[in-house]
C-alpha cells in the first residue's frame, strides 16, 4: 500500500468517525468504538475506535460491545476497513459473526466522466421527489444486481404511501440535513417519477456518496452513473476533496468505475444475522 493510499484511508477513518457524532453518541469500549443513535432512524454500528493505538480488538472486547448491542435492542453490527485494521475481521469471526466485504472506492481528480443527463437534478428540502427520492433504495436493494428487474413506478407508489402511513419521518429528517447542508440528494425524475436516487454526506473536506439505488425497471439506462456523477460534481464544485463510496459488490464497482472511481480498498461489515 502506498503512502498516498494510507493517508487517504487515514482521511476516511476521521470521516468515518465524525459522521455519526452530529445524531449519535459514541461508547467508549477500548479499540471499539460504539455508535448510538440518539433520535428515529437507522441504528448505527460499531467501528475501530479512532486513533487507537492499544493492544488490538479481542473476542473478549467484540463479546462486550455485543452484549451493550443487544441491551439497547439493536443490530449485533461492525464496520471497518481492513487496510487500516488488519486482524479484526478474524477476531469478529471467531465470536460468531458473519462478515463481508465490498469495494471502497474513490473518485479520480480526472473523473465525472459521465456525460450530463437531463433527468438527473439535485433536489431541495421542498422537492416533491424527494419522498420518491427515499423510497426507490428500498426496491433497488431488494432486488440486488444491475439486471432489469420487474418492480416499477406502482411498487414505487406503494412504498412511499406505505412510509408515509407508517410515520417513520424519513423525509422530514432528510429535509432538515439538507437544510443543514449535511445531506445532498439526487434523483433522475421521468414524469414525476424518482426512477434513481442517492446522496453525498458532506464532512469538512470529505464526502461519502451512499445510497445510490435504481427503480428495478428503469436498470440499463446509465442513471446510476450520471447520479453518481452529479453528485461527485456537487461535491467537487463545493471544494470538497475526497470523495468516495462503498460499492455493493465488483459488478457494481464496474458501473462506478465508468463515472470516474477506482479501487482503494475493502469495506467490512459484520453482523449476527
């Protein structure tokens, strides 16, 4: 590994850790660093714990973060980036814990190179897309690979009705990221339907470019990458230097690579399930 490698996975261990720090608290358990959530929304997960420079991670410290997991009622989950924390992912393993990896990846200075599409825009607080803008992951992630699959605009509508008569305040949440310029938000909008959607986190001079996901569908249309590709332009037009994300699997990888991202190393996850 190089030093420029190491120095940008040094950047994105300081992101990592300031990200969940604006809605969660962190528990302190040694080299494990627990995040909690403090408000509605999805349960954060343990990671290395920021600067450590103590004996490693063992099952004894994984099994007392575990133990504080299942207290408080949430995901037995870790995430961690095995170049910078080599060893853990045997240790989580020898207490049960099933893991996976997937591509990190980072922009290029050169990249974008995704020409512009007229469906893709960025969204405000306000947009009418944006409950779309939140819905169209779930589908995508349920119905994994980069083939045309079968749910379309009406599996869309019944998630976001059902989300809204659920109440889970998704929407609102985003509003007020956005707002706080913590959140930006992408969609390609085709007669008013949210066909892709993903967003960039913002953290100082680093973002994440997370949840990028396309109505089953709408697949084979090249709205991923151009979503990816606004995204990554709003950022850089922002100053913000690092960007990168976490593909769901080398398939994947290969779509963002065409907008400009290559390899820098493995994301892990660890979970009970």
């Amino acid at each position: 590994m190089t030093s420029a490698t190491t120095d940008i996975l040094t950047r994105l261990e300081r992101y990592y850790d300031a990200v969940p720090r604006s809605i969660a608290r962190a528990e302190d358990f040694g080299p494990l660093t627990l995040f909690v959530r403090t408000g509605a929304g999805h349960p954060y997960y343990a990671r290395p714990t920021l600067g450590w420079t103590g004996a490693p991670a063992t099952a004894a410290d994984v099994e007392r973060v575990r133990a504080r997991q299942r207290e408080l009622g949430v995901p037995e989950a870790f995430e961690w980036v095995p170049e910078t924390t080599p060893g853990l992912r045997r240790t989580l393993e020898e207490t049960g814990l099933a893991t996976r990896e997937r591509p990190l990846m980072l922009l290029e200075d050169d990249g974008l190179a995704s020409p512009p599409n007229s469906l893709v825009r960025l969204l405000t607080a306000d947009d009418p897309a944006l409950p779309g803008a939140l819905a169209v992951p779930y589908l995508a992630f349920a119905d994994l690979g980069t083939a045309v699959g079968q749910a379309g605009p009406a599996e869309l509508a019944a998630v976001i009705e059902a989300r809204k008569a659920e109440g889970d305040g998704s929407v609102e949440r985003v509003a007020d990221r956005i707002r706080a310029g913590r959140s930006v938000v992408a969609a390609a909008v085709e007669d008013g339907v949210v066909l892709c959607a993903g967003q960039h986190l913002p953290v100082g001079t680093a973002t994440e470019i997370v949840g990028v996901g396309t109505l089953p569908s709408a697949r084979r249309r090249g709205l991923a990458v151009a979503v990816t590709a606004e995204l990554a332009a709003d950022a850089r037009a922002h100053g913000i230097a690092t960007v990168f994300l976490t593909a769901t699997d080398d398939a994947v990888a290969r779509v963002y690579a065409r907008a400009g991202f290559r390899r820098i190393g493995t994301a892990m996850e660890a979970s009970a399930e």
